[in-house]
C-alpha cells in the first residue's frame, strides 16, 4: 500500500522584511515580501526522505493561507513533493491557531493520510503548538520535536534531544510528528526539480469543500485576538566607555547599574 504522507507548510512574511500589522490588528500580508516557512522546508525534507526509504509513499503538501500562499506550494513541489493542496478562503482572514488546526485537520482527513509531518513552529507566530492541536483533532497519536525520524512496519519512531538526554519514541501509524531544525539540512530545488514541480498538480479547496463555516475560523471564531500593538521604538545610541585608565572600573559600573552583573 501506498505510504501517504502530508506535509503542513505555512507562507510567512519574510523576516527581513518591515512587517507590521495592518488595520484590523492581523498581519499585513500585502506590505511584505512572503516565502516557506524556513522551520517548514525541514518537514519538507524528511517527509522525503521517509518517501524515498519506503517502497512506495507519495507526500502532499498542503498549506492555508491566500493566493500568494501558492508559492510555498511551488517551493515544496520544486525539491520533490508529489503534490500540493491549497485551502483558500475570505472568511480564513484572522484565523488564530487553532482555527488553522481545525481548517487543517479537515484538509488532512479529506486528503487521505497515514503520516502528517510538521514543523516545530512557525517563523512567524512561532507558538509550536499546531502539531499537538492538529493530532488531538485527528485522534491519533502525536511524536513531537523529533531530531531523527523513520517510518517502518507501519511504525514511526524518532529521536527528541533535551538539554541533558535524549529519548527515543514511537508510535503507530497513523500519527503526527514535527521535526525540529536539528533533523537534517533541507535540498536545495534543482532546474529539474522547478520545471517538474508546474507539472504537478495543486488542488484548491474552500471552507465549503472542508465542510466547515465561515464562522468557525477567522477574527469572528478565534479564540486569541490582538488588542493592541506599537510600533518599536527606535533604537537609541549605545553608551561609549573610553579608558583612560579607568575604562574597567567605569564598564563595571555601567554594567552593575543595567543589573547585568
């Protein structure tokens, strides 16, 4: 049978953009340059190459988000995804985290699944609690923060390293997992893989073909709202110690005072 791999991947404002939020206090989107979740293109990667060591496995890609969301999709296609889904609706604008897990739990059901691997956390709200929320949704076992991870006699087993041990976990399929930055250096799309990934078809799903209401997600069904956020101050100009001669007494004293020491 074939190994049926999903791969949840958001479209993030890049982080060397000016981002800001806009009006309505979500995200403005439209004033920043987006691109694939960095901590997403490792998820990507070890769907891969749990895909690649099985006998046969397919991996969907699938993300949330609006039109401009498409370009994670390409990306996931170029370094070898099979294919992409792509939920697009009005009414996602302001969904909160977990608005998104029940948009992708339905995605996921809908797609067909055996593995769902996810990121640790996103660039942008970086909260890391979406796998957990995707797993309880689909009430199936969850294996997060895996430094190695492996599929095998409908198994998935993976490495989570603490600060003082490392524990080895398992589960059995189907199941969540999310890989940490630590799992392996993500490809780099080839030639190939770009001019293959526009072959490769992208289906598009609304909240109607989710079988979800427009109530249940966006700034109307999230359970987290922004009340009210500054822009951040300007950075001020550092304090210069000049030594002469007694340039240690005074940089202990600066320090003592900024209660660093």
């Amino acid at each position: 049978m074939t190994l049926r791999i999903v791969v949840p991947v958001k479209f993030v404002p890049d982080a060397t953009g000016d981002r800001h939020f806009a009006e309505d206090l979500t995200t403005d989107r439209e004033a920043v340059d987006g691109l694939l979740s960095e901590l997403d293109e490792y998820a990507v990667e070890q769907a891969l190459q749990i895909s690649e060591a099985a006998d046969d496995a397919e991996v969907t890609v699938l993300t949330v988000g609006p039109e401009d969301a498409r370009d994670a999709l390409r990306k996931a296609l170029s370094m070898g995804a099979d294919k992409a889904v792509h939920v697009e609706d009005d009414d996602l604008h302001g969904t909160d985290a977990l608005g998104t897990s029940l948009v992708l739990a339905a995605a996921v059901e809908k797609a067909g699944f055996d593995l769902v691997v996810c990121g640790m956390a996103s660039t942008d709200g970086t909260m890391g609690v979406l796998p957990a929320l995707l797993a309880e949704r689909l009430g199936v076992p969850q294996v997060t923060l895996l430094s190695e991870v492996a599929v095998e006699g409908g198994t998935v087993t993976g490495r989570r390293d603490g600060d003082t041990a490392s524990e080895q976990l398992e589960a059995s399929l189907p199941a969540v997992v999310s890989v940490t930055d630590q799992s392996g250096e993500a490809r780099y799309p080839s030639f190939k893989g770009i001019i293959a990934a526009k072959k490769k078809p992208v289906e598009s799903w609304d909240l109607e073909d989710l079988d979800l209401d427009g109530e249940q997600v966006g700034l109307a069904g999230a359970w987290t709202a922004v009340d009210e956020a500054a822009a951040r101050p300007a950075r001020s100009a550092g304090t210069i110690v000049k030594d002469e001669g007694e340039g240690g007494k005074q940089l202990a004293e600066f320090l003592a005072g900024q209660k660093f020491i």
